[in-house]
C-alpha cells in the first residue's frame, strides 16, 4: 500500500501548506511546471519525487525530469505528463502513448483546474491535481492525496486553499 500525494504548477511554490497536506504520503508526483530543479530537490527532500517537467520548466529541469513518465505503482500502471488533456480531448501525444501504454491511471496538470475524471474508452483514471503554486489564473490552490493498494486506488483527497 502507498500514499500518494499529486500536484503540479507549482511554479516555484512549495511552502508550509503543501507539506503539511502532504506530510503523511509516502511519495509526491508532481505533473510539471516545478519551476525550477531547485524546488524540485526541496521536495525530494521532503518526500521521494516523481515529476515530469512543464511548459515553463528551463533546460535544465528538462534534462532531469521527462516530458513523460510511465511506472508502475503497486499493480497500476501510471502515465504521467505535463499537458495531457482529458478524455475525448487528450492531447495527441498523450493520447497516442495511452492507446499504447494502456495505463489505469493517467496523471496531467498544465491547466491549473483540478479534474477527475474516468475514462470508459481507455477503462482508465484521469487525474489533474490543478494547481498547486501561487502564479496562474486559478482562483484556488489545489493538490490530491490518494491510496493505492494492489491495484485499487481510494480515498481520494482534495486539498484547497485560497491564493495570497
């Protein structure tokens, strides 16, 4: 059984808030926009990271972390990217990769609205944690905690803040 905590367009943003709604996961997936490769091992720190870069992520950001990112947690096959879209309007490269990859969960970010979603074509979860840094248009911060065991995944949890 794992913890997960997701997030993504933190743009540079990972303060008291985030750690304590994630204090208790065993690791953070972050869907891209990290911000820099700084803040990226100020949450390794903290928790193990799996991240892919963003659309605002510089060179070096993008030599460590990918644009995708495919692993297995417990029994479920996870795709991870920055700009993914949703089903029925995927993003082509993320749709061409999940057609391919078949995986029963699919993490993306970029458009800082908090997004859950299953997909019955794909028999697949889509995830987007929204956005939870202070930079971007969204009114409210967001990320997600989640359990998957074997392959079951529950107890989804939002986390909310309003924005300084």
């Amino acid at each position: 059984m794992k913890r997960i905590g997701i997030i993504s367009d933190t743009h540079g943003t990972f303060d008291d808030t985030l750690r304590e709604f994630l204090r208790d996961v065993d690791e953070i997936w972050h869907a891209g926009d990290i911000g820099s490769l700084e803040l990226a091992d100020e949450i390794a720190a903290f928790k193990p990271l799996r991240a892919v870069s963003g659309n605002i992520d510089g060179g070096v950001t993008r030599r460590v972390y990918p644009d995708f990112d495919v692993f297995r947690c417990e029994k479920v096959e996870v795709l991870m990217t920055h700009i993914g879209g949703y089903p029925r309007r995927y993003d082509p490269r993320a749709a061409a990769r999940i057609q391919s990859i078949r995986p029963k969960l699919f993490i993306s970010g970029h458009s800082h609205i908090l997004k859950v979603m299953y997909d019955q074509t794909y028999d697949l979860l889509t995830v987007n944690p929204g956005a939870a840094g202070e930079y971007g248009f969204h009114k409210v911060r967001t990320a997600i905690r989640l359990i998957i065991d074997g392959a079951d995944m529950r107890d989804m949890e939002v986390g909310e803040w309003p924005r300084r």
